[in-house]
C-alpha cells in the first residue's frame, strides 16, 4: 500500500450505502442530515455499481442499502445484483411500506441477503404518529409476513426515545411474533433530525434504566430464539461508546450523491474535507482523504485520553458529538465522566427529559425546485 | 444453552455465508449485521457444515484430520455447535 499513514490502516468490513434521501415516512429521530440530499443529486446506476465492486476489491464484506427509503429507487434489484456480483453481503434497511410482495421476490431472487426493518412503535398508534404516515404500522406488519414467508432473515430495528421507550415488552412480542431472527433496540443517537428533536425525544434517566432491565429480561428468556442487539443510551452513561468502533477503521458511508464519510453525522464536523466517488476511486478515499485521516488512531487525541486505557477500546468516543457539545471535535465525547463538559451535558438532558413533545417532521426544505 | 446430540443435523441458516476474506486474510462467517473471524480450527469444522452429514459424522471426520482423542473432539465441536445456535448462525435442521 502507498499511503503515507504513521497509523496502520486496515480495509474496511462494512459500508453503508444511502441510496437516495427520499422517505415516505418523517421520523423525528432520522439520522439523514436536516439538509437532505435531492433526488437530482443522486448517483446513477452505473456508478454504484461501480462503488461496490471497489468496495469488494477493497475488503468491504457487508452493503448495508439504506437511505432514506432504498426501494423507492427502481433500480434496487440492479443494485443487489452489483453486491452479489462482488461477493459482498447485501443488507436491505427499510421502513416496508413500499415492496409489494412481486418486488420482494425480485429483490430474493436477486441474492439479497437480510432485510431489517424498522418499527417506529410496537402499535399502530405511536408508529404512525412517530412516522407521520397512517397506515404505516399495518403495512411494516405485512411487509414483515412476505419477508419471513418467502424465507429472507429479519432483524427488526427500534429507535427508542421518550415517546416509545414504555413499549420494550411490546417491540420484544412483536419481533417474536413477526419471526425476526434478530431485534434491534437503539436509543436515538442526538444528530440530524433526532438533534433538531432533542427535547421531544429525551428520556428520563429512570425510564432509561427500566428499559435497559426489560431488554436485560427479555434477552435471557429468549435466549437462543432471538438476538437483541441493544446501543445504549448516551447522554445518561458515563463512559462514551466506541463510535463506528474508531473513525475510519472498520467502516464507511456513502452518501446519496457520492461523498464519502467515516460516518453519517461526519458532516456536521465542518472545517473537513469529504472526497466523492465522482472524483476518487473508494481505496484513494479509504487512505489518503482528508476526512478520513482526520480522526484515525490515537494521535489527535487530548491528553486525558491518550493516558487512558480505553483509548483504544471506544476511540475517545463519537466525534460529531464532541464537536455538538463542546464546539471542538477532537475534544473527548463529553459522555465520558473525565470530560470538563460532562456535567453540563447530564444537566442538558435532564432538562431535555422534561422539554415539550412536540415533534419537528423530517422533510425536504422548501424550494421552488421539487425534490 | 442448547445442547446439541450427535446425531443432530446442522446447517447454516439463509443469510448466513461463508467466505475467504482475502484481504484480510483467513475466513470468516457473515451473518445479518455481523461478521465473525473463523480462526483455521473454526473454519475448519464450520466448513465441513453441510446441512446433510450429522454432528457425529463431522466429528469422525475432524478425528482423522487433527489425529486427537474423539472425546477431546466430540467436546470442542459440539460447544462450538450450541455457541453458533445460540448466537442463530448456524440451526439443527
Ligand atoms: S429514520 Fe424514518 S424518515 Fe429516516 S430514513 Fe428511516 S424510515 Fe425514513
Ligand atoms: S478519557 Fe478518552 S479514552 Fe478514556 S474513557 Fe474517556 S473518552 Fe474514552
């Protein structure tokens, strides 16, 4: 390898690809960046299949095909086809309110691997009143059937905030029911949309712990019939988690238009400078972009971190969340209690845990342009 | 835990593979969000999974390959077995 890097970097296992920034649902906690991408900004076919097998060729295993909505682009079977082509393990991540059942098996026959489904509640009501679409409990529910009928795994995923962290038990019967082979709990993580929503979405520290005894509970009775996988929450914890397990060291994020990131709120970071597979073949991007070397290893650390033992275990934590609440990226996570900012940000969310209900909708802006 | 009998008979789910990890060397087994690093020993036994032979079957064969006791054997495979059916990587038909 010719980069000219002090820190040995190794090829990444995963990438996430955001086909398209368009939803039909409006979750108040979405990870797309309030500023979403357009629909005439997309890259086209012929260039993600490109990416993916530079991908492949660059020790990527696992495309995760996400968005916004991935099926509401058309050439999605084409796209599975480009991950299969390559060897890499396809991931479908959708909301499951737009595949009818011909489409599913187009995408099956095509080689797609696993389907995870998010549930914005676990009853028809909080689901689509977190969603903003009615209906959309009914639609992920028979989604959910075709799935599990024509025999792809599915793992359900939960992002869990003050509005839905009561229905623990609930999303537990219904991924059994639904025969997911896995669920996933996730606290909202606060940027993009779920940042604008902060207030909204913030749970109490108690009703954080009661959820982590439910999934604790519910993880020992199902044992061996169900997977839960569970990212904590954040702002309540002590210690910061490792954040894409090291920036730049497993995995990377693709967006709608081509910009490569180490993660998908790299962004909010602004001074850095972000490469586009228009420009760059992806291995160019891996090593030697700004963006990416900009965080890597232990070297940009503050002295608190590189003198501490888990350096190397959650990286000094999220970056973008550094930069959020601290105004300097390469400060440590403020969650970490060794932080001078952590009591300020414990302050933040108990203050939060109370704030009004009200959601702000994830939309495009207003433009005279449609999206 | 589940324990797994002889005469069982395993194979990998749908949307669990095997595959050579080129770049990095090695084998590994990938599975919904998850990717686990076989070392030689792991891909050995996971690779003789073949939805069709029993546990029994694999365990003879692996006997010839490592020329170790069976009971040593028998003991590693099948707790390797009961670890990936519990982690739902690997399913008795
Ligand atoms: S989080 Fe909700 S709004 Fe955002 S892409 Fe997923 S389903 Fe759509
Ligand atoms: S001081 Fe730095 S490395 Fe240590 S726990 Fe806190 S964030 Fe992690």
């Amino acid at each position: 390898m010719t980069h000219s890097q002090a820190y040995d970097v190794q090829p990444p296992m995963g990438m996430l690809a955001e086909l398209t920034h368009r939803c039909p649902l409006q979750c108040p906690y979405c990870s797309n960046p309030v500023a979403l991408e357009r629909r005439r900004q997309e890259l086209d076919t012929a260039t993600w299949q490109r990416v993916f097998a530079e991908a492949a060729e660059l020790g990527v295993l696992q495309v995760h095909l996400s968005g916004g909505e991935p099926a509401l682009r058309p050439d999605l079977p084409e796209l599975v086809t480009a991950c299969v082509d390559a060897g890499l393990y396809s991931n479908l991540i959708t909301a499951g309110v737009n595949i009818d059942r011909p489409r599913l098996e187009t995408l099956a026959d095509a080689g797609l691997d696993h389907v995870q489904l998010s549930f914005q509640g676990a009853t028809p009501e909080v689901t689509d009143h977190v969603a903003n679409m009615t209906g959309a409990h009914a639609r992920k529910r028979a989604f959910a059937a075709e799935v599990t009928d024509i025999g792809l795994p599915l793992t359900l995923n939960a992002v869990i905030h003050r509005a839905n962290l009561h229905q623990i038990d609930e999303f537990v019967d219904l991924a059994v029911e639904l025969g997911a082979r896995r669920l996933e709990i996730a606290h909202a993580q606060y940027y993009g949309w779920a940042l604008v929503n902060r207030a909204a979405l913030m749970p109490s520290r108690e009703q954080v712990m009661e959820a982590v005894e439910r999934v604790e509970a519910a993880r020992e009775r199902l044992q061996g019939r169900l997977v839960i996988d569970a990212v904590v929450p954040d702002y309540h914890a002590r210690l910061p988690k490792p954040c894409m397990n090291g920036w730049g060291r497993q995995s990377l994020n693709v967006t709608p238009s081509g910009k490569v990131l180490p993660c998908h709120a790299a962004e909010t970071i602004p001074h850095l400078e972000f490469w586009n597979v228009a420009d760059h073949g992806l291995r160019e991007i891996w090593y030697d972009s700004p963006a990416f070397n900009a965080y890597r290893g232990t070297d940009w650390m503050p002295e608190t971190c590189q003198s501490c033992e888990r350096k190397e275990i959650d990286w000094g934590g999220c970056r973008c969340q550094a930069l959020m609440l601290t105004g300097d990226a390469t400060q440590m996570d403020p969650v970490c209690e060794k932080s001078p900012y952590h009591d300020e940000v414990q302050t933040l969310a108990v203050r939060d845990a109370s704030g009004a209900s009200e959601f702000t909708y994830r939309r495009f802006a207003r433009t005279t342009e449609s999206a | 835990m589940t324990a797994i009998q002889e005469s069982d008979i395993v194979r990998l789910p749908r949307g669990v593979r095997l595959r050579e990890d080129k770049q990095r060397g090695g084998w590994v087994l990938l599975a919904p969000e998850r990717v686990f690093q076989l070392d030689g020993i792991a891909q050995t036994v996971v690779s003789q999974v073949d939805g069709e032979c029993s546990v029994g079957t694999i365990i003879d064969r692996l006997c010839e390959t490592y020329q170790a006791p069976r009971e040593r054997i028998a003991e590693d495979v099948t707790a390797m077995f009961a670890g990936l059916v519990e982690k739902r990587v690997l399913e008795v038909a």
